[in-house]
C-alpha cells in the first residue's frame, strides 16, 4: 500500500472515529449524581422510580457502554442508581463491546442486551420481534414517575420490529426487500415501515406509560429528519401517512402487495372520515380519535426530548480536520439529499477530483443506492457487494476505460464518454506524474451482504488491472464487486464500529517525484 492510500485510510477512520458511539455519549453526557446533563439540559434522575433503558440499533450497544460509563453503573459511586436501571437493548450478533454484560445483562441492573439478528444480515428476525415485545413491555410498565433513555441508531428498523394486525413478520420483510431492490431511499422505506408498524412512527412514544422519555440518536438519515431516523418510534408527529406510503408502493412496486394496499387503504378511509379530529395512531397502526383539548391535555403531560448525538457532518468535519493536519487542502460536504445510482456518484466524484491540484482532495458524506435488475432479483443473492464497494469498483472502470482509450485500445462510446479532464487525470496518473487514492465505505462497518465496509483504490491498483477491464465491466453489470476487491487485497474491513452515520468517501491526489 502506497503513502497515499495510507493517509486516504487514516482520515476516513478519523471520521469514523469521532462518531464511535461510546465517544460520542460521553462527550454529550455529564452525571453528578443526581442530574443528567445533555447538552447543558439538566434531567432530575434522583426522584425517578426507575430508570429504564431501551433501545435498538447498530451504535446502541456501544451507545449503551458509554452510558454505563457516564453513570458509573457497577462502581461504588452509584449502588443506589444501578439498583433502580432495567429495560432492553437489541443490537446486532457481534455489536457488543468486550466487558459490558455478563450472561446478556448489564451487571447489578435489570437491563437485558439482546442480540436480535445476525451480523451482516440487516432485516427483521423473529428475534428482533421477541426482543420488540420485551421493549414495550418494559415502557408500557412503566409509571409516570419513571425515566425512559431511549437510544436509537442507524440499523434500528430492523432491530425494532412489531408488525400491525393484518401483515406477518414476513410480508413486511419482503416489501422492505422489494423496495431496496428497486432503489428506494431511507426516507420511501421510513413512509412504509411506520404505517406498517406498532412502534414506528411514534408508536413507541404513545404506549410509554412515562412522562419523561428523553430520546439519544445518532443519526442514519442524511439531513436528519427526526421521523426517518430508525423511522421515528418516539416522534409522535407528524404521525404516520398511508398516503405517501401507498405513493411509493405505487412507484416502486406497482401492483404488488396487494393486502398490504388494501390495509393502506382502508387506512386512509378511516382517516378521511375522522378529519378534522384524528390526532394519532393506536397501537394497531389504525387512526385513533380524540379532541384537540384531550390531545393537548396529553401531550402537556409528557416530556418528549431529542438529541442527535451525531451525524454524517461530524464525521465529515473529523475527517476533512484528519486531511489538514496531513497536510492536503480538501473540499468537505454532507450531501443532506442523497447522491443518487452509486456507479454515477462515483464517476461525478472522480471527475471533480481529476480537476484538482495535487496535494489536494475531497471528503464526501453520504449514501447512494445500487438498483438490481428488476427482471434478476432472486439471483443477486448468490452476488456480493454493496453501494461503496459499487461505487469504488465505477471508479476504477472509468479510470481503466480511459486508460483504454489513450492507449487506442477501444473506440469512445456516447454512453461511456470521458471529458477532456478525466483524460488528462488518467494521462497523468498512467506515466507516473500523479498518483491518486479513493476510499469510500459505511461507518457502520457494513456494506451490502459482505462482510467488509467497503474498498479502495490507487494507481497500483489501475497498473494491476489494466488487462482486467473486461471482468471489471462484468462485476459492475452483475452487481457482485466484493470478489474483484477481495482478490487484490483492497477491501475495507473494520469489524463493527459501534456507530452508523451513512458512508464516508475519501479522494486524495498528489504529484509524484
């Protein structure tokens, strides 16, 4: 690995590091024995009965350790406050850190941490079910008296599951499959999942028996729209839109599902002859119809606080910090609406490096999608690969292909054209005036079905594949990158991280002597 792709490497972890969840709650936290102080908000902890902890994500577990530190849970300076602490965590296989529970429990607590589903496999099990029903059971038990910490991260709609009357466990995980494969957004999947869900879309928060439910995220969801993030089960407004759910079915999956639309339907029915009174959902997911005095009444009763803890910006920030102190001027943005198809994002992203000066570069924060065949969707399985590892291999190809086209070894066609730039850039790169490194990969320590965060590449990589343009092209069509990256030693693998902020990219060029 050249110097280059080392220093690309070193910032994209120090972005991945300054949202490790167990940093991240520790910095925002502060106890003195009796308040909790979030962000300079202080939160009277001596009085409540109990303290329950729920939560379900990819960050919750490491979430939950910087907590346990904070409040100095299992030490001598809190035996009182332990003895009070009991809930429910569900957390992916693997997500716990070394020394936070024994036989799944936080020691001298009630508090469980459950690992609800397989590491890598980031869809509902009937564990994550289970462990659901464990978590209202906890918040529906509580007494007003009580405190809720709810913690919530990226990977949460999986891990907190609890279908309404009408749809399986089954049915819901295959119309999350169906929307991913035809490219659906976080925010089309979140309209879905809380219309089709108990605890979504504020469901949580209405079956919580406590005034204070104060709600830790970090954050998936670029822009971080509270209602998407894990598709909002303590964000009671705005609540869940049949209509917009039932639009991106109609969109994405048209004529499919068919009892699930006719529950969205119905639905939406119900909704239009209870306007202008309907305030809320019930625990069924069916609309629930109340005064607006009685409404008011309810949430004046409550204390309902969020915090983003994190976000795809703070990792961004550490990074591009990371590429300073290594001495490269760099362009820094968090992309809030998406980047759109991976292999396109990609070559966007290779072009505006290819203009840069050497001793510069670009880190980029967000999350595009792959769209699979529609015609081929049950064979992907067999496939491996992800958005970053998609998005890295389109790279790669574009640089080959020019590559390609100097050395008169194919005739340019309109739909791979190249600019005049890229040209340049790969003209360069190619007789050893440059060099250039490109990383790109989830802070979550996943991407797609494989079991790595992503990949990289740099000029030694091109050199290397000069005469593999051809079955470059063939994993990018077949969506099965990862074994192209395996075999060449340029995946990312990090193991869990303990956070999931969407995708970190690292561009870096440099002249060489």
């Amino acid at each position: 690995m050249g110097s280059l792709a080392q220093d690309a490497l070193n910032i994209w972890h120090a972005g991945v590091d300054a949202v490790r969840a167990e940093r991240v709650m520790q910095a925002a936290c502060k106890w003195d024995g009796r308040f909790l102080t979030i962000r300079e908000n202080r939160y009277d902890l001596g009085d409540a009965r109990r303290i329950v902890i729920v939560g379900a994500g990819k960050a919750c577990a490491g979430m939950l350790h910087g907590l346990v530190d904070v409040l100095k849970i299992n030490t001598n300076a809190a035996p009182d406050l332990s003895k009070r602490i009991g809930g429910w965590i569900n957390v992916p296989e693997g997500s716990i850190p070394q020394g936070l529970v024994i036989d799944r429990r936080v020691p001298c607590t009630e508090l469980t941490v459950f690992e609800a589903r397989p590491a890598g496999i980031n869809a509902p099990t009937q564990r994550s079910v289970a462990g659901t029903q464990e978590i209202l059971r906890w918040v529906e038990g509580c007494e007003p008296d009580d405190v809720v910490l709810f913690l919530l991260s990226g990977g949460g709609s999986a891990l907190l599951c609890a279908p309404i009357e009408g749809i399986d466990l089954e049915t819901k995980a295959q119309i999350t499959a169906a929307l991913s494969l035809r490219g659906a957004t976080i925010q089309e999947l979140n309209a879905v999942r809380r219309c089709l869900s108990k605890v979504k879309g504020g469901g949580l928060s209405r079956q919580c028996q406590a005034k204070t439910l104060i709600t830790l995220m970090i954050s998936d969801v670029l822009g971080d729209p509270l209602e998407s993030i894990g598709s909002g089960p303590t964000i009671e407004n705005p609540p869940p839109d049949p209509v917009l759910a039932l639009s991106v079915l109609d969109r994405l999956l048209p004529g499919e599902f068919g009892a699930v639309r006719k529950l969205l339907e119905d639905r939406i029915r119900v909704e239009d002859r209870a306007k202008p009174d309907a305030v809320g959902v019930n625990n069924e997911g069916y609309l629930e119809v109340a005064s607006e005095a009685e409404e008011s009444r309810r949430f004046a009763q409550k204390l309902r606080p969020v915090y983003v803890l994190a976000n795809n910006q703070t990792a961004v920030t550490a990074a591009a910090q990371r590429a300073a102190q290594l001495g490269y001027r760099v362009e820094s943005e968090s992309n809030i609406a998406g980047d759109g198809l991976a292999d396109r994002f990609g070559k966007t992203l290779l072009e505006r490096l290819a203009i840069k000066p050497v001793g510069s570069g670009i880190v980029s924060g967000g999350e595009p999608t792959v769209v699979l065949p529609a015609s081929d969707p049950v064979k992907t399985t067999s496939r491996r690969g992800g958005r970053n590892l998609h998005l890295i291999l389109s790279v790669g190809y574009s640089i080959l292909r020019t590559i390609q086209k100097e050395s008169g070894q194919r005739n340019e066609s309109a739909t791979e054209a190249t600019s005049e730039a890229l040209d340049r850039f790969a003209e360069r790169i190619l007789s050893g005036q440059s060099d250039f490194a490109i990383v790109s990969g989830g802070t979550d320590g996943e991407d797609g079905n494989t079991p790595c965060a992503g990949a990289w590449i740099d000029r030694d990589w091109l050199l290397s594949h000069g005469s593999k343009v051809a079955e470059v092209r063939a994993a990018l069509d077949q969506f099965d990158s990862y074994g192209i990256f395996k075999d060449s030693g340029h995946i990312l693998e990090t193991g869990p991280t303990h956070t999931n902020v969407c995708d970190l990219r690292i561009g870096l060029i440099k002249g060489l002597p």
